[in-house]
C-alpha cells in the first residue's frame, strides 16, 4: 500500500523545467546590465554618505578641541587671579574649574547632538528618502513634549544659566526664597539644600525666582548697643574702640576679619537711652560668630568700666518698680458706711409689729 501511494505521488509531481543554456546566459545578462546602469548611482550615494560622515566627525572634533582650549584658558585665567587681592573676594580657582568644566561638558554634548543630528538626516536623504514626514512628525511629537514637560524644560535652562553665570555652586550658604541652607549639590534640574536643622532641600532650578548668596565677596557683622542717654559719649566710643583692637589682634578672629571694626555712631537717641552701632567686614560666612564675640566683649568691657546696657522692657519696669503707688490698690466706694453705695448694699431692717 505504501509503495502504491509513492508510486502515485512520484506520478503527479511536476518534474521541474531543465533551464538551458541559452535562458541562463540570458538572466546573466540582464542582471549585468542592471548592475551596469544603477552602479554608478550606488557608487555616488556611498561617495556620499562617506563624505556626509567624514566631514560631521572631523567639525564635532573641531568643536570640541576648540572647547577644551576655551575652558583650558579660562582655567589659567582664573589661577592668575587666584593669589591677587581681588581673589580673595571672589569664588577661589577650583570652584570656577568645576564650573568651567560643567559648561564644557554641557556645550560639547550641545554640539555633538547637533553635528551628528543634522548628519544622520543628510544620509537618510541621501538614500532618497523624504524627510518632510519625518520632520513633521518630530515637530509635532516635540511641540507635545515640550507643552507637557515645559516644566522639565524651565528647569535645564534655568539650571544651565545658574551654572554659566555662577550663581551659586556647592558649600555655598544661600537664601533661594523657597529654602535656604548650605548647597551640597548642583544639577542641571534640582539644587540640593542643607538646612539650619539638618533637612535636605530639593529645589527645582524652575521655581527659584531670586537667589542671596552668603557666601561669595564678603559678609557684614553689624552689632547695636543700646546704653543710657547720660552716658559720656566719647568714653562709650573709647571702650568700644579698645574692644575691636583687642578683637583683630586674636586669634582666629584677625583671620576671619576682612577690615577694621568701626565704630559707626548713634543710630537712635531717645529720652532713656541711645543706640550706638559697630560694624565690620568679614569672610563669607563668619559674620554671625564675630557678632557673638564682639557682644560678648562689648558686654565685659561695659561691666568693667561702669557702662549699663539697657532695654525697652527692663528700663519700663524699673520705672514701674520705682513709682510708690504702683503697688496699691485704688479705694473702694464700700470702705465708707454712709456711701451710697454702702447704704443701698446694707440689707433692709425689718418693719415695726402693727399689733402694737
């Protein structure tokens, strides 16, 4: 039975069509001369695409050995300021090296995107393929991204202006309005923040609409001293004076002192006491610490020679405490038995029996 059902297929099988000599030389020719007219196409599309490529890497390796120099040379300027006297007011050679090279990193990647981008749509056109669709699609897919994470995007741009301009980088104390605290990390969307407390800030670049830096140039530690308005003047200012001496000749106060402590004169005079104010330059972050040690002074130097520190609230109660009849209290109508008020309070006495 097997061998019948071979038999049978063997028989309705087609038997495939010998090709001859003359139909093979026939299809050699045909695909020669199909590649004899297209090959000269092919040859200047790879030309090219070669060239397209060529000439994209060697401008992204211009760009980008001109970028280096750029932040190379900015890197010697900013060691050339270093050790002159307007270096010590700005931010020190290796905060502007990170900075340059974050500038660097951000414009290299910039342009690498770009070169390479505008070359890979030069070689899709070269293959004939039209670019219209694909352009407008990528408009319109941009243009959706763009108004859905606008967000994102306000906070790379921002984060790139901060960087560029240095507004602020890491150990820098500053005042972002929304937080305020030591910088610990800059990025390109979110500034990290250490509070007072020990709280972590993470502040969109975005939402930051005004930046105070404590930390750059100098800092100001201003100190008011209010004493009585009978105190002698000039002597107020001698001791005061006497202090910030011995203050800028301790240690580590002289380092931390960037100009002299002055004595800047009254700033309020009233009837019980006048306010004298003494201020003085200092590194950037240091002005609260010199505050507390020139009070601390001021206050000892004052006790020893006689000065009295006063207040709004102590002097008001010492003057309460001074008025004799603070302490009493006022007469009552109820202390006479023939006042009205005593009189009409005094119960009603009983009437006279009517029997009698």
């Amino acid at each position: 039975m097997t061998a019948f059902w071979s038999s049978a297929l063997l028989q309705t099988e087609p038997s495939p069509t010998p090709v001859t000599l003359d139909e093979a030389a026939k299809r050699a020719e045909n695909a020669a001369g199909w590649v004899e007219e297209n090959w000269s196409t092919w040859l200047n599309t790879g030309l090219r695409i070669a060239l397209i490529l060529v000439v994209a890497l060697v401008l992204r390796m211009l760009v980008r050995r001109a970028l280096t120099k750029l932040i190379a040379r900015m890197n010697r300027s900013a060691q050339a300021v270093e050790g002159t006297a307007l270096g010590g007011l700005l931010v020190n050679a290796e905060r502007r090296r990170q900075r340059s090279e974050a500038i660097g990193s951000v414009l290299r990647s910039i342009a690498s995107f770009v070169i390479l981008g505008t070359a890979g749509l030069m070689v899709l056109g070269a293959f004939k393929i039209d670019l219209a669709p694909l352009l407008a699609s990528a408009g319109v897919a941009g243009v959706a991204i763009g108004f859905g994470a606008r967000n994102l995007v306000t906070d790379f741009l921002s984060g790139v202006f901060m960087i560029m301009e240095d507004q602020y980088g890491v150990g820098d104390s500053i005042d972002a309005g929304v937080a305020s605290g030591e910088v610990i990390e800059v990025g390109l969307r979110v500034t990290k923040l250490r509070g007072d407390n020990g709280e972590i800030w993470y502040v969109r670049n975005g939402e930051i609409k005004r930046i105070g830096n404590l930390s750059q140039g100098w800092a100001t530690a201003a100190v008011d001293v209010t004493v009585r308005s009978s105190e002698d003047l000039d002597h107020v200012k001698a001791v005061i004076g006497e202090v910030a001496e011995d203050l800028a000749k301790a240690e580590p106060w002289n380092e931390q002192l960037w100009g002299p402590v002055e004595v800047l004169g009254l700033t309020e005079v009233l009837l019980d006491s006048m306010t004298f104010r003494v201020s003085a330059k200092t590194m950037p972050g240091k002005s609260l610490g010199v505050e507390r040690e020139l009070r601390w002074r001021i206050k000892r130097a004052f006790d020893a020679a006689g000065i009295r520190i006063v207040g709004g609230l102590p002097q008001q109660a010492d003057e309460a405490a001074a008025d004799p009849t603070a302490g009493m209290a006022a007469p009552s109508a109820f202390a006479s038995s023939v006042s009205p008020q005593s009189v009409a309070a005094s119960p009603i006495p009983p009437p006279a029996s009517l029997s009698k």
